[in-house]
C-alpha cells in the first residue's frame, strides 16, 4: 500500500510525510523533487520559463512514472490535482489523504509564496489559489485531516497510520 498527502503548499504534505514514511518504514517520494531532477530547474524556474501549464505536464509525467511502488509516502506538489490523470493514478496506486490546512497557516508558512513555485500565483492571490484548490483536494481524498497549524507532526502521522490501516481491516 501507499499514501499520497494532498493539500495546498505550505500544508506540511512534505514534514508529515517524511514522517510518516520514518514511522511506516516506507520511502518518501517527493513530487517535486522528481520534477527539479527531470528538468533541471528550480519549480519557479521552470514555471517562469515554461509557464504554468507545462509544470502540470511535467508534474503529470513524475506522477505517471510511479508504477511499480510500494510501501511509499507521496508528497505531489499542490497543483496535481489540476491533471485529473495524476489523479486517478495516485487513486489507484494510493489511498489519499487530504491535509485541510487553515489558511491562516499556510500563509504564515509562505511569506515568499511567488518565489516558491506554485502554479496560479501569477493570476490570483494566494487566497483564492486556496479557495478555488479547496474543492479538489475534497474530490480526490478518500480521507480529510482538519489541521489549524499547531498540530504535533508525530501525531498527525499516528493519525495517518490509523486512518488508512483500520480502513482496511
């Protein structure tokens, strides 16, 4: 089995995963990090160069090369969920997990958000990034976590662990 944590940037889908990966003995895989391997750049490089579009496609790519995984934590950038393809791969090899972080946390989190390579920033403020996001994430996670921010992360990876193995008892 895997886990995909979904949620906007600054959620904490990549210190919980990490986490949480540590607590299953599961590998971490880092969307993003597949995707600054593949191109070569930075995420605000490339969506600077490349545009918005393209990133979901690269995005896209990263997602669809995990096949053969198991026993992984994937931590997909906050834009997966505008390629419905990513999508029902990550529903097929993975249960999802929406961390429903407050705004007021990601945005504390993300005092440089144009610098940090999100998708949509270049047209709508990160709060309506947020908002318009929100209804996605839902869509897609077969379980929803309400974090306001201060959360213990071993904590919500204990939570994590109950949720998807009870489900499948």
């Amino acid at each position: 089995m895997n886990i995909t944590l979904i949620g906007m940037a600054g959620a904490g889908k990549s210190t919980i995963g990490r986490a949480l990966a540590k607590r299953l003995g599961y590998t971490f895989i880092d969307v993003d990090h597949l995707i600054r391997e593949n191109t070569g750049m930075p995420l605000q490089t490339l969506i600077d160069k490349e545009g918005d579009s393209a990133f979901i496609r690269f995005e896209e790519e990263a997602i669809l090369s995990l096949e053969q995984i198991d026993r992984s934590v994937i931590s997909p950038g906050g834009s997966v969920i505008y390629s419905e393809k990513a999508m029902n791969h990550l529903k097929k090899i993975s249960k999802i997990i929406f961390l429903d972080t407050a705004f007021r946390s990601i945005a504390r989190r993300l005092p440089n958000a144009r610098k940090r390579g999100i998708v949509g920033l270049r047209d709508r403020s990160l709060k309506e990034l947020f908002e318009e996001r929100k209804g996605f994430y839902q869509k897609y996670a077969d379980f929803s976590i309400k974090l306001k921010g201060r959360e213990n992360i071993q904590d919500i990876a204990e939570m994590i662990v109950e949720i998807c193995f009870e489900e499948s008892n």
